[in-house]
C-alpha cells in the first residue's frame, strides 16, 4: 500500500485528464475516488462531460480544447503533480491540445512527469467515448507520450487491429502497442476469460513482463480500467518504477473488484472504498 501522508502535511499530486461521468462509477469520479483513498491528492483537467448511468452512455459534450489544456497548464505551473494520466479524451483537437501542453509542461516519457494513457474509446456498454476520427490522433500524437499505455482488448484491437484471444496475439499485440511509441506497453487480460486467472502482459521492447491475479467473477466491474491506471499514476508520483506500479495497481484493482457493488438497473463499479472499511 501506498504511504500515506502526515496530516497537515501536503499529500503527493496526480492529475487526471479525462470526462466525467454523471453516475460516478467511471472517468474523473473513478479516478479521484482511488487517487483520494490512496493518500495521493487529484487535480483535474476535465475534457468531456457524459450523460451517463449504470446503463449507458446516452450522450457527451466535449470541453473546449484550449479550456482543457488551460487546465492543465495552470495545475502544473502551480500545484505541480508527480503523474498524470488520461482517459477520454473525445475529439482529435482534445488529443493534439493535451499532447501539447504536456510536451509543454514535461508530461510524457521525455519529461520529468510520467504519463499514464489510458485510451478510452468506448464504454463498458460499447457506447463511443471517442469519434472514430480521433484514432489517428491518439495512436501518433498521444500515444508516443506515454511513460505507459494501458488499453483494454477492444481498444488494443482498434489501435493496433490485433484480436487477442491468448498469450500468442497478447504477445503481438503489446509488440504492435510499443511499436507506438511509448515506453512501455500494457495488454490486459481481464477481458480474456479463458482461465481462472487474469493475466496483464507488460512490454517495454524488450522484455515481457506477466502479472496474474484470480479472476473475480462479477458483472460490477464499471470504471475497472480507469481505476487500474488512477493507481498506476499514484505509484509513479510516488516514485515507483513502471512494473511496480503496474503489479500495485493490478493488486489495488482485484481488491476493488472484490468490493464491488451493485448501483441502479445496469453495472455497478468496482470500489476502492474497502480501504474505509477494512475489507
């Protein structure tokens, strides 16, 4: 578990740079909930608001390019942070303003601020967070930013046109994702339900790295992604080493998975709020 910080005293900074979501299971809500019971203070760079419940999303308006990017700015050049991650990012002028402020303020795997991507591109329902037209944009413009990308399998299939369906296409899968550009390159295996284990594979063109945990069986597991790379960004800004924090964040996710709870008619989010209750 992360350190948490003497009270009184300011708590490591991480920002998120994502939409929102209305029903709080996913996007900013997801990734302030797990930055905030990790110890680790969230700032935030909104760049969509969805309209959105347990069932769907049924509509988003996206925030003006250059208002994201301010928002980004002014965080940095003030508050500092210690990572910063993304999520949806909407629209291909999002993507090309965020990769510039973050060229601009030392965000990304050239700068002194390691940078998680996580590329939404649709709901857990399937519903489009992302305009097919941004692709583009987040495979040569963001992307090549990233300290680490950590797609799911439907997103690791529209970036690189690869179908995961075992350790085989996993393996060409993460090469095809590090082909990109970032530093290292993340297939997750919580949608590959071939075994009773949950295998991510970790690449960074070199070598491959595979953390397992056991599956957890539930149809709660809304905003599971955005949760993975909250952590991630929380053990950077604390200094870990890319592997490190991507295992903390496998584990901090599972034990959220097992907390999940049911919310409304649809699917429910997993809960980083076991840390209150000692679960």
């Amino acid at each position: 578990m992360l350190p948490l910080t003497p009270e009184g005293r300011t708590p490591v900074r991480a920002l998120t740079i994502a939409g929102t979501d209305s029903g709080g299971g996913a996007g900013i809500q997801a990734d302030s909930r797990t930055m905030a019971l990790l110890g680790v203070h969230a700032c935030v760079a909104v760049a969509a608001v969805t309209v959105q419940n347990s069932l769907g999303v049924s509509a988003f308006h996206e925030i003006p390019p250059q208002t994201v990017a301010d928002q980004v700015r002014v965080v940095v050049g003030d508050i500092g942070v210690g990572a910063a991650k993304t999520g949806m990012l909407a629209s291909t002028a999002i993507i090309e303003a965020v990769a510039g402020v973050c060229r601009e303020v030392g965000i990304g795997r050239d700068g002194s601020i390691p940078l998680v991507v996580d590329p939404v591109a649709a709901s857990m329902h399937g519903d489009p967070l992302l305009h097919a037209s941004a692709l583009d944009a987040l495979r040569h413009t963001l992307i090549p930013l990233a300290t680490v990308v950590t797609p799911n399998l439907d997103e690791v299939r529209l970036l690189t046109g690869i179908e995961v369906t075992g350790d085989r296409t996993a393996r060409n899968a993460a090469e095809a994702l590090h082909d990109l550009g970032p530093k290292w390159a993340v297939v997750k295996g919580g949608h590959l339900r071939s075994s009773d284990f949950s295998t991510d594979l970790l690449f960074d063109g070199d070598q491959f790295h595979e953390l397992s945990a056991p599956r957890i069986e539930t149809g709660d597991d809304h905003g599971g992604g955005d949760t993975l790379a909250a952590a991630t960004a929380c053990a950077l800004a604390h200094g870990y080493e890319v592997p490190e924090a991507i295992a903390f964040a496998k584990e901090w996710t599972t034990r959220c998975l097992k907390a999940a709870y049911p919310l409304g008619a649809g699917h429910g989010p997993v809960s980083p709020l076991w840390r209150l209750s000692g679960m």
